[in-house]
C-alpha cells in the first residue's frame, strides 16, 4: 500500500496565525484511521498547540516537509516557502481577486502546485462543509455584547482572547445583564448560528421580523433576518432565493424600517459585491437611525455595511464612525456608532476554534483527500494545477497573469 505523506505546515503570516488545521490529538486518530498514513508536522512557537503536544502524541517534528506530498496549513504562504509540485490546503484568499494574494496564485502556477482551497470545499449542491464560521458567529457575538456594556457603562467582561477557553467565555457572559434592548442578527449560516449559540447563553428571546418592527419588551430581545427579510426584487416578483443568489443586482434593499428600532447589529450574513447595501452612509444621518453598536462579522470593508471602512484587530476590536462626518471616531462616543469589524475572530479562541474546523475537515473532507474523490469535493476545490487553473476558476486568468 502506498505511503500517505501529509505535512502540517508552520504558519509564517504575520501577525501570527495561531490555529492549525489539525489538534494533535486529530492527528493520532487520522494514523489509527488510515495505516498507510505518515505525519510531519513543522516546528513552530506560535500555534495554539506547542510542539511538545505533537510529539506528546507521537508525531515528528521537523522544519523540512519537502518530503511531504500533501501540505496543509490555514493562512497565505509566502512566494519563498513554497515547495514545487506539492498539494496545498490552505484558505488562499484569491478567489475574489484579493490584490495581495496574486503574486502567490501566480508562483503557485509557476511552481505546478495543485492548490485547494477550504473555502471552496463543498458538497454537491454547492453547500460549504468546512469552516471556522461557527466560532467566528460565537466570539464576534460575545463582542458585540462586550462592547455594547463599554459603551453604556453597563457590565465589564474580559475580551475573549483573554479567555482561557469556551467555558471561561461562558462564564463571563454569566455577569452580564443587558438592558430591555433589540438585537438584530443578519444571515443563516454557520456563522450566524454561532451568534445565536451566544445570545442563547444569555437566554435572551428570539421573536420575529413582525414583533421586532411593532412590539415594545421590558427585556432584551433578538431576531434573526434572512435574505428573503430585507431584499425585494425590483420588478416585485415573489421571492426566489436561487435568483437572488445568481442576480442580486436585481433586488432591492428593504432593511431601513429595522434601523429604526435596532439597538445592536450583529451582521453574519454572506454578502455578493453586486448585492445592494443594507442602508446607506446617508440613511445613517437621519435621526431616527436607532443602532448605536455593529458588530460586523462579515467585515467586508466598505461592502454591506457602510460603516465598516477598516477591520480592526483582536487587541483594539472597536472603532467609531461618526454618521455626519462619514470618518473614523473614537469607538465610544455619543457622537459616533460603534463598530467591531475584527476579521480573524476565531483566533481569539484558537483551540476550540481549531478542534471544531480539524473535526469537520477529517468527518467531510479527508476521505476524499485520501481516497476517491467520488464526489467531486476535492475537484471543485482545486483553483488550480500543474501549472495551469482549474477550469471553474478560469476566470482568475488575467489576475494571476496568466
């Protein structure tokens, strides 16, 4: 039987990326799984998970994987890292034409490296099956709470990253009391079924888009928007979910009469450049835009949300946007809506964070890496190889300079 030889690949981006795709207990059970399989995993000082764990588990530490035929790691590798003709796993962060990633793409090629990307690995109908949005939903929740209390003097929680692991978190979100306020929760994916794993452990009631729009609550209150909620088409055609995610320029926005009555934004929907804002910098100015906190988690800068004009970072999460201005403020001002746009939210748990992707990606990946790919996961994942993209990814050409 021929060898398998995977390599973990040291994270070199900076600042440093600290999950890994694999916990070192995850690599045990994938060699009792498959026996053909060999495990290198490069040194590093900066993972979640130390060396000495790895090998605690059997595993080899090593700082060259040119032996390995198949790398996998989480972040962008550096063009000189680069190994030719070895598989990487990565989130390559290309497929939207990222400028600062073409260079790579473009090595890549010239390297005849077969590059597959997490964020494209789906199921047949076109469903993601691996991720870290689920932890991103949970700590970018926990966020928004925390910097709603700083905003209004109510409670002070540690930030998450201070956490020592979940059950820390959850018992911070024990000593908070929150105010008879609206929280409205954007999108149905795993990310935003991560928010509401938070707002479930302050027990705080979800009702409807109805009940949020017309009833008044002497307790905090959350409801949860679909796309269907906020999006109309414009020739006033009844809902299509299929159309609107192949044609969003065909729709509308209708999200402005939530605005009115919303305390704290939590956005956890997935946004398509061609789709229409939620509200405008302009609709932001009236008076009676009620949100005083986004916690966006999208962090799509200047995209659905128009206030969010940069990311921010685990140590300083909030900035202020001043509506009248249209500039940064700082995060806490009357003047000012505070936003939380932190774009490697997992990282501040990265364990947990780590353990629940290296789960999924063994359960509805790997076999399929280390098998038959019958289904095509692996295939419609590959932006490119030997040396040339992918037909699915063609439209990459001009910018990897092809």
């Amino acid at each position: 039987m021929q060898k398998i030889k995977l390599g973990i690949l040291r994270e070199e981006k900076n600042p440093p990326e600290k999950r890994v795709p694999f916990t070192p207990p995850q690599c045990s059970e994938l060699l009792r799984a498959y026996p053909n399989l060999e495990i290198s995993v490069q040194k590093s000082n900066t993972r979640c998970y130390t060396d000495a764990e790895y090998q605690s588990f059997g595993l080899t530490l090593t700082d060259d994987l040119s032996h390995c035929d198949i790398l996998m790691g989480l972040k962008e590798m550096p063009i000189d890292k680069i190994l030719d003709g070895k598989k990487y796993f990565i989130f390559s962060h290309t497929i939207k034409k990222q400028p600062y990633n073409a260079k790579m793409l473009k090595a890549m090629l010239e390297k005849k490296i077969q590059l597959v990307d997490y964020e494209c690995l789906t199921d047949k109908d076109h469903n993601r099956i691996i991720g870290f949005g689920r932890y991103a939903g949970i700590i970018g929740a926990y966020n928004g709470v925390l910097g709603y209390g700083k905003r209004y003097n109510l409670f002070d929680i540690k930030p998450a990253y201070q956490c020592r692991d979940r059950e820390e978190l959850e018992e911070e979100l024990e000593r908070v009391r929150l105010p008879n306020m609206k929280i409205l929760v954007t999108g149905g994916g795993r990310v935003a079924n991560g928010v509401i794993e938070t707002l479930g452990m302050l027990k705080i009631r979800k009702i409807t888009p109805y009940e949020f729009l017309h009833c008044s609550y002497r307790e905090p209150v959350y409801c949860q928007l679909h796309s269907k909620d906020y999006y109309q088409a414009k020739d006033g055609s009844s809902w299509n979910s299929k159309d609107f995610y192949s044609h969003p320029e065909k729709y509308f926005s209708t999200f402005l009469p939530y605005t009115k009555e919303c305390d704290l934004l939590i956005t956890a929907h997935f946004w398509d450049v061609n789709a229409p804002v939620l509200f405008t910098k302009d609709q932001m100015k009236v008076s009676n835009f009620h949100i005083s906190e986004i916690a966006d988690i999208t962090c799509d800068i200047n995209g659905s949300v128009p206030s969010t004009l940069k990311a921010s970072s685990i140590a300083e999460p909030f900035y202020g946007y001043n509506p009248l201005t249209e500039q940064l403020d700082i995060p806490f001002s009357k003047t000012s809506i505070t936003i939380m746009a932190v774009d490697n939210l997992p990282c501040e748990l990265p364990r947990e964070a780590s353990e629940d992707f290296g789960k999924e990606l063994m359960d509805r990946a790997i076999p399929s890496v280390f098998g038959e790919d019958t289904e095509g996961i692996i295939q419609r994942a590959t932006i490119c190889k030997e040396g040339k993209l992918t037909e699915r990814y063609s439209y990459l050409k001009e910018y990897a300079g092809q």
